[in-house]
C-alpha cells in the first residue's frame, strides 16, 4: 500500500522547509483550490500557504479550461509573496519543481512542455495556472496551482485528451500522493529561495523544455500562429521563427508539437 493520506498533518509533518507548507488546508473535496487561494490571499495568508484538495469539482485550467481533478490527484495551490522582478520566474520554478519531484518520486523522466506543461513519455501529466494580484506595480500576491494525474487511468475518462497521462498509467502501479507533494513543496522552495539570483533555474528549465527546435502551433489568445520554436528568453517567452524568416515573442500561449501529428 503507497502512503496516500494528504491531510495537513501528513504533509506538514517534519517538512523540511521553513515556510513553504508550514501552513496546510486540506479538503478531502472542494471546487477549486485557486477560489480558496485567493480568499485566503486576500485576508493576509502568510506566505507558503498551500490549499490543498483530494478532489476537485471544477478545476481550472489555462485559457479558461476546465481542469479535472478526480480522486487519486494532486491538486495543490501555493501562495507566494515574490518581488515583481521575480514574477517571470514562477512558471520556471514550478514546472522544475513539478518535473525534479516527478523524477525523485517515480524515476520516470519528466520533460517540460513550454511554458509549464510537464509530460511524460511524451504526454501531459501536470499543468501549471499562475496567477498574480497587483497594486500598482507591486505583487500582492501570486498563486501557483499545480494539478498532477496521479492514480487515477486515464482510460476511465474518454473525454480527457490523448495527449493526457497519469504517473500510474505510466509506472503501471501507484504512487504515493504524500510522498509526491512533500517533495514538490520542498522543492519549490529551494528553487524560490534561489530565484533572485535564478539563472540556474532559467537554464534548467531551458534545457528540459521538449519545445525548442520543434515545429510547434501556438494559440495565443486569438491568434494562431506556426513555426519553429527557436529560443526561450530569460523573462520566459517564447522566440518563434516563421517560415518566411520573420518571428515572434510569444509571452503566453497554448502550444501544439506538430511534428508528432
Ligand atoms: C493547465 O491547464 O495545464 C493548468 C492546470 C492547473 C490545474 C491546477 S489543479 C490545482 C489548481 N486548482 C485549479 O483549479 N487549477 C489548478
């Protein structure tokens, strides 16, 4: 039997990190661990907060997306206080936060799709939502919600993309949630804790993205455009080449490997 209890008590448990889920609300089932967030944002959580869920009943995803969280999930988010300037390096954190706990947990090798999708053997086992609040040009807070397929087999959800996977469909037997998280909070912290002088972790994260030198589609808010991803820069956007030569900075989007179509 893996150790599957995500309580508070289990995840805070001689956790090695100061801050980073020293505070843990844990619901067996609620809508969206980024609604509860940002409540518990608002009211002055202290930094390091994390709402976690064993369920979810409408998780969100990217570009408004639904995200779904069924039982045998992790679906986790992360309050933060980061200076402005580190703001583009949270969706380099997380996803290596993301990718290195896969990979201590499972030893399966987790790559990252740009900016923050984590596969598996080539398919989509985590996704990454950021969200920021601001008084003028100053962070109130951020939000990392981090939503892993765990032990739940994808083929109980036809609706779900093929490009989907679960760590269980990939290892063929269970992992442990707790295990999981503890290692994902540990290292979010390490990796935030270093983020001011981050360009370790700007390498890191270029170096495992699966993206670049692929032709790639991206949709970005209404546009779609093609090319090849030739370059991420260090604020974390995306240079893509047309193939009439021209390019462009890509700060947000969804993007689409098209080589394995
Ligand atoms: C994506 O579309 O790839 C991002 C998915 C993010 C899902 C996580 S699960 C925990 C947190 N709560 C949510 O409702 N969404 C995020």
């Amino acid at each position: 039997m893996v150790k599957d209890n995500l309580s508070s008590a289990a995840i805070t448990d001689n956790l090695k990190t100061r801050f980073v889920g020293q505070r843990v609300i844990y619901y067996p089932r609620l809508t969206s661990t980024m609604n509860v967030a940002r409540r518990e944002a608002r009211q002055g959580a202290v930094e390091g907060t994390v709402v976690v869920a064993g369920e979810q009943t409408a998780g969100k995803g990217r570009v408004k997306r639904a995200w779904l969280s069924p039982r045998g999930s992790i679906a986790l988010s992360v309050i933060l206080h980061p200076d402005t300037a580190c703001l583009p390096g949270l969706i380099m954190l997380s996803s290596l936060a993301a990718a290195r706990s896969i990979e201590a947990v499972t030893a399966l090798e987790a790559q990252v799709k740009w900016p923050n999708d984590i596969l598996v053997n080539g398919k989509k086992v985590c996704g990454i939502l950021l969200e920021s609040d601001w008084r003028g040009k100053r962070v109130t807070y951020a939000i990392i919600g981090i939503g892993i397929n765990v032990n739940f087999r994808l083929a109980d959800f036809p609706g779900i993309l093929p490009a989907a996977t679960s760590l269980a469909d990939e290892l063929g037997k269970d992992v442990s949630r707790l295990d999981l998280v503890r290692a994902l909070l540990t290292e979010m912290e390490r990796l935030y804790r270093a983020l001011p002088d981050g360009d370790a972790i700007y390498r890191e994260w270029r170096a495992r993205l699966v993206t670049l030198g692929r032709k790639v589609r991206v949709e970005s808010g209404k546009t779609i455009l093609e090319g090849i991803a030739e370059s991420v820069a260090r604020d974390g956007s995306l240079l893509l080449r047309h193939p009439d030569g021209s390019s462009t900075q890509i700060v947000a989007g969804d993007v689409r490997l098209r080589d394995d179509e």
